[in-house]
C-alpha cells in the first residue's frame, strides 16, 4: 500500500538522469553559511560538467567504431553498446547541468540587483 505509492511517487520526480541525492551533495558542499542552507552555486555545477566531461572523454574507442561494433553479437559489441549508453547518459547529464549553470546564473544575476 504504502510502499507502492512512494514508489509512483519516485518515478514522477525523477525528471533527468543526475540523482537528487547527487545535487542535493553538490549543494552542502557549497554552503557558506549553514544558517542559510543548501545552496547549488556555478562553483558546484562546474565541478560537476568538469567530471562529466572528463568521464565523456575518457571512454575508449570512437563513436563511429562503436556503433559498428554494437552490432556484432560478440563481447567487443556488449561492450560498444555499453559505452555508447555511457555516452548518451553522459550527455544527458551534461545537457541537465547546462539548464542548472543557466539557471543559477539566472538567480546569481538576480540577487545582484537588489
């Protein structure tokens, strides 16, 4: 009963692909101020592109080469499947920083004008 609604309630909230628990994170490591709470700042989200990115780039192979091996029904194309679910994952996560950067930078702006 209860435990189905929590559940429901779950999967409606989750709305990208970085976890709550992950920006929530990012954000107590950004407090100056505990008196003022969390707080996600572009300092946090910086760190978080700059890790997402050097994962992006570290993945081996190209994409070209990948998609080629993806088709194979071998292990070399398991593990191309993989990394190009990798890549997409870590795009989506970067797209979802992007919107995040713009939108602290929006209230950073905002506060500014006071």
């Amino acid at each position: 009963g209860e435990e189905a609604g929590e559940e429901e309630g779950e999967e409606e909230e989750a709305e990208g692909v970085l976890p709550r628990l992950l920006l929530f994170a990012l954000q107590v490591i950004g407090m100056d101020d505990p008196l003022a709470g969390p707080c996600l700042s572009l300092d946090e989200l910086d760190l978080l592109r700059a890790s997402l990115e050097a994962r992006l780039r570290s993945l081996p192979s190209s994409e070209a080469a990948d998609a080629a091996e993806a088709a194979q029904f071998s292990r070399e194309g398991y593990c191309a499947a993989y990394r190009a679910g990798q890549r997409r994952v870590l795009r989506a996560a970067l797209a979802e920083v992007a919107v995040l950067e713009g939108s602290a930078d929006g209230e950073a702006e905002g506060e500014g004008e006071d």
